[in-house]
C-alpha cells in the first residue's frame, strides 16, 4: 500500500513547476488541442463554443510552447484557455491571449512569449470564429452583399 502512495506524491509532485521545457515534455504527445473561452461564463453565447486542433497543427503549437522564452509581466488577461490532449485525457491547461501564455509555479505566475506567431495566429483565428458564433447570420440573410438596380422610375 506504501508504494501506491510513495507513486501517488511522485504524481502529484511532477506535474507542478511547469517551465515550457517541462510543459513541452508534457505535451509532447498531444493528439488534439481545444480552445475555448476562459471567461465564458460572462458571455453566455460563448459558453459552449470551443475551437478543436488536430493533425499537423498541434505539433507546430508544441513547438512553439516549447520555444517561447520568459518575459516580463505584460498584464495580459489570458481570456483563452489551449488544452492539450492525448485521446480522452487533458494532459495540461495553458491560459493565453496573443503570443503570451502564462506557466504556473507553486504561487508564482510565469510569462512566456511565442515569438514564431503560431499562438498569436491561433488567438486571431479563434477570436474570428467566436465572433462568427456569437453573431450568426439569420437564415434568410446573405453573407453576400447585394447590388440593387436602378428602377426606370428613377431616371430624371
């Protein structure tokens, strides 16, 4: 039984102090990533939109995690919420916005700053989309602008 506890603390212990190195290693085997809202719960329409990442892309994410360099403070709010996933289990949760993303340390917050633009692409696309979401276009209406024609009335 002592060494399902002794396994139990190791767990536990190596999931805290996450460096991009660290969190890099963690997500390494990432099969999928989810996007969504931090703040949803504000935004009742947002509340359920997630963007989904799969494929090529979310090896060009961990590479860019795992190459971003610590920054000083930027006061960013971390609206978005990249969640790393190898089939069913979350293997980690990084707040972003932009090309910064934050790394918890016991207390302590860590900024990183992606400088490939992989994230600040990311966070551009999303936000597009979850505006798209928010805002649909009615059934009857068209994306397509329409050009009206001159009625003979009109002419002087």
């Amino acid at each position: 039984m002592r060494i399902v506890y002794f396994i139990l603390v190791i767990a536990l212990l190596s999931g805290c102090g996450r460096t991009p190195s660290n969190l890099a290693h963690q997500i390494a085997r990432s099969d999928r990533m989810v996007i969504r809202y931090r703040f949803a719960d504000r935004q009742p329409e947002l509340s359920t939109f997630r963007l989904t990442i799969s494929g090529d892309k979310v090896s060009e994410i961990v590479r860019a995690v795992s190459s971003a360099k610590r920054v000083p403070y930027t006061l960013s709010a971390w609206d978005l919420e990249l969640q790393f996933y190898s089939d069913t289990n979350c293997l980690a949760i990084v707040d972003f916005q932009g090309d910064v993303f934050i790394v918890e340390r016991d207390e302590y917050q860590y900024e990183y700053r992606d400088r490939s633009g992989v994230l600040a692409e990311l966070d551009q696309k999303f936000r597009i989309l979850s505006r798209a979401h928010s805002n649909p276009v009615p059934p009857n209406k068209s994306l397509e602008p329409t050009a009206t024609a001159p009625s003979a009335s009109s002419k002087p």
